[in-house]
C-alpha cells in the first residue's frame, strides 16, 4: 500500500466528521488520491455524505435516491434565503442560476446548454415529447414492453384520440444480444413510421439498449427517437451527441442522486422547432431560444434549482466515470454472487453491453411478495419489486453509496431465503 492511500485511510474518521458542507467534502476528495472502483476507503467517504439510516440497506436507486448532505445543505439555504425574501428583487438571481445549471447539464451530456429544458420529472419530459410532436391518424409509433408507462401508455393515450398506431413490441427476458433489440426494432418500422421510442436502461428487467445504433436506424430513416434516460442520467457517462437521439428524458432523484420534482428534456438543436409546448403561460413566445420553449410553467420552486446544481457538482467532483465504474462494480459483484445460488433465476443480463445498475431475479420456489416482505422486515434491505410478467421478480439497484459489505449482506440474507 503505497503512503497517500495508507495516509488517506488514516485520514477517514476525521474527514467524516468534517461538517457536511459542500466546502469541506469537496476539499477532502481533492484531497484524496484518485479513486478506482475497488477503493472502499475512498467510497466510504462518499457512502457518509448521505444521511442514510444506518441499520437500512438501501438498494432501490432506480426508484429514488437519497440525496447527499452537500445537497441538502444548499436547498436549505436557498430555501430560508427565498422565503425571507420572496420578493421580485431578491428572486432576480435565479435567471442566472438557471442558465449556470442549463450549461452544466449540457457539458454533462455533451450538448448545447440551448438544448435543455429543466423540467419537474422524466415522465413530464416524455410527456413533452408525447403531445408536442405533430401526429396524424395512420402514422406509427414503435415502443417496447420495457418502457415506462409515461414512454408508452402515454403515447397510447394521445393514439385512441388522434388515431395513430403504437407498435408496443414485446422483449425477451433477458435477451438474447444487442442484435436482438436493434433487429427488432428494425422489423418493425414501416413507411409510416414517425416515432421510435425507447428506454436506455429498463427499470422492469435491467436491461440496457444499443441507443447509438438504433437512432441510427431513425435519423437515415427521418423517424424521430426519443431515449427516456431515467435509468442511465446520473449513473452513466452519457454522450448525446455521440448516442445522437432527437431527445432524451431525465429526472434528477435517481442517480443523479438530487431533489425530487425536477428533471431535464434535451432537444437537439435542429427538431426543437417541431416541439409544441404543452404549456403556455406568462413568459412563453415563439422568441424563446431553443429547448427553454418547453419549460415555461409559470411559478416555480427555484431553490430546487440551486439543488440539481449541488448534485451537478457532487457527481462532477467524483467524475462521472469513476461513479459509473463504482456502480458497474457493485451490480456486476452482485449478479455474480446471486447467479451462484441454484435457486436463482436472472432476469438481467450480466453482459455489461446490456446491463447497467438495474438487477432483477426471482427465487423460485418462494413466493415473491413473502422475499420482498422478509427481506425488509428481517433484514431492513429496501428495495422494489415487479409482480407480474416475463419481468416479474426482485429489483435490486445498488449505487455510489453502497458498499460492498451491503452488497454481501444483501446476497447472504436472498440466499438464506433461497434455501
């Protein structure tokens, strides 16, 4: 063990002490070496910026994160500072704020900070897209079983009214290459096809699309695709302009690990024009440069806006490749050690080409609500579950502020059921 590890491991206990300022934590992992996705010591530092319940292991990141306390701290401020202030004056400061988080969301992804709109959650952003683009009767819109209901029911929806088709095409589990997926698609598109909507990684059965290749096939095609990015914004290094979609949906309470009740659209540049905004209210004119068309609600929460930056920043900090390589580990650590156990049937591919952070099995054997019950009551393990379906089973979501001692526990408590 080299000195600056030995003395950054000496160290701990006193940065964890630190206040939990965004000063003190971001001043600690500068000070630290550069972390590896093994380095529990490092990632120990990172799990006590949470204020995560002790006794809970908590692995359902594809549902909500805990926000970190440098985080927290900021809203709160914000918070006090807009509510002892709320006047027109004070509140001017948060156009700025807003354009600062526009362009750190832009770099995150690699796009123009014009081609992002801040919204309240991934389901409005899709929802955006649903309703904004012009659709006739007998035009098509091709989707999948492993969307959302926001990415497909929606969609559906608008079609009973409008009369166009939605293709909801239905996925093995787990499947069988990224072939499969793109093919599939492939077959289904037809001259009336406008729209090819899709998840990046499934929150039903973990699996992660070929997004790249199959907006490929849409823009030599002139079909507009939309990536819903509820599963893959925050948790992995995510490149738009290389991926190349015309839009891609987020939130910020999963793994950007941020607030609840904000999230982001991006539009590229050259489709934003084709968007109708769903609302229209004081503010909004056909002058609005680019995506911000599409954000114009009326009054908002702006110190939340102060609290995605934070997250913006936290993850920034750590480097977003670093975070995905820390969860890549952890769910690949788990899949490997629940795949060992006889009883264990893996909905989730193990490929990494196919899968990020989302693991789903079922134990058979033992009925799934009795797992889901007793690992939460005898075990305190949080996490979600899906009762119906080839994507029935438990859903495991394991993410920065997890260990691998958790994920240990968490695997010895499924395989005392499994016996």
């Amino acid at each position: 063990m080299d000195s600056s590890r030995r003395n950054f491991i000496r160290s701990i206990p006193a940065l964890a002490a630190l206040p939990a300022s965004w000063t003190a934590f971001s001043s600690a992992l500068r000070a630290a070496p550069a972390p590896d996705a093994n380095n529990e010591a490092y990632w120990s530092l990172v799990k006590r910026q949470f204020p995560l319940d002790e006794n809970l292991i908590y692995l359902n990141a594809a549902n909500v994160c805990p926000a970190s306390r440098p985080v927290l701290d900021r809203y709160a401020e914000f918070l006090r500072d807009f509510q002892s202030n709320p006047s027109f004056q004070n509140r001017a400061k948060y156009d700025g704020l807003r354009e600062r988080l526009r362009s750190k969301i832009g770099a995150l992804l690699r796009v123009s900070a014009d081609e992002i709109a801040i919204t309240r959650n991934t389901s409005e952003s899709n929802s955006i897209i649903v309703q904004g683009l012009d659709l006739k009767a007998g035009d098509e819109v091709v989707s999948n079983d492993q969307n959302h209901a926001s990415n497909d029911d929606s969609w559906k929806v608008r079609a009973r009214r409008e009369g166009f088709v939605v293709k909801t095409l239905p996925v093995r589990v787990p499947v069988a290459s990224r072939d499969e997926l793109i093919s599939q698609i492939e077959r289904a598109i037809t001259p009336r096809t406008k729209v090819i909507a899709i998840t990046h990684v499934s929150s039903f059965a973990g699996m992660m699309f070929p997004a790249r290749e199959i907006a490929e096939l849409g823009r030599r095609r002139g079909i507009w695709v939309h990536l819903d990015g509820a599963q893959s914004f925050g948790g992995l290094d995510v490149n738009l302009k290389d991926i190349g979609c015309d839009s891609y949906s987020a939130s910020t309470h999963k793994w950007l690990m941020g607030p609840l009740e904000a999230g982001i659209l991006f539009v590229r540049s050259e489709r934003v024009a084709q968007v109708w905004p769903s609302v229209v209210t004081v503010g909004w004119s056909d002058q609005i440069r680019g995506a911000r068309k599409l954000e114009v609600y009326g009054q908002r929460d702006d110190p939340r806006l102060v609290a995605v930056e934070s997250a913006v920043d936290f993850l920034t900090l750590i480097g977003v490749d670093r975070v995905e390589a820390r969860m890549r580990m952890l769910s690949g650590y788990m899949k490997d050690r629940l795949a060992q156990i006889p009883s264990i049937r893996m909905k989730t591919n193990r490929e990494p080409e196919l899968s990020a952070g989302v693991i789903k099995f079922e134990i058979a054997g033992v009925p799934l609500q009795r797992a889901y019950d007793t690992l939460w009551e005898r075990n305190r393990i949080a996490i979600a579950m899906t009762t119906a379906g080839d994507s029935k089973g438990l859903r495991f979501s394991p993410h920065i502020y997890n260990s691998r001692e958790e994920i240990d526990r968490a695997v010895a408590a499924v395989k005392a059921l499994a016996s």
